[in-house]
C-alpha cells in the first residue's frame, strides 16, 4: 500500500463545503426572490453541506 493518497484532507474537504455554502448563499441572496424554485435547491445543497461537514 502507497504511503501517498489522492483523497483529500480533512482540511481541504471542509474548505470545499465552506465554498460550495458559500455559493449557495450568495447566489440565494442574489437571485432566490427570482427563481423561488431554485431558490429551494440551493438551501438543499446548504443544508447538505452541513450533514457532510458533521462526518468528517
């Protein structure tokens, strides 16, 4: 077995949910009033970004 991996780190994986709710939120604030339906899958990806945040 290789002392080398491609998985990321810990570290890096929350930086990646941080950016993805980052994103979500911004694009929730700027433009959910117009698409209330995309609005709503938007605050999933949020929501789900914190469900994976608690298994790391």
């Amino acid at each position: 077995m290789s002392i080398y991996t491609t998985e990321p780190s810990k570290g890096a994986k929350n930086r990646a949910l941080n950016r993805a709710q980052c994103e979500a939120f911004d694009w929730m604030r700027d433009h959910g009033d117009t698409f209330p339906e995309m609005r709503d899958l938007y605050q999933q990806i949020h929501d789900q970004a914190d469900k994976e945040r608690q298994k790391l």
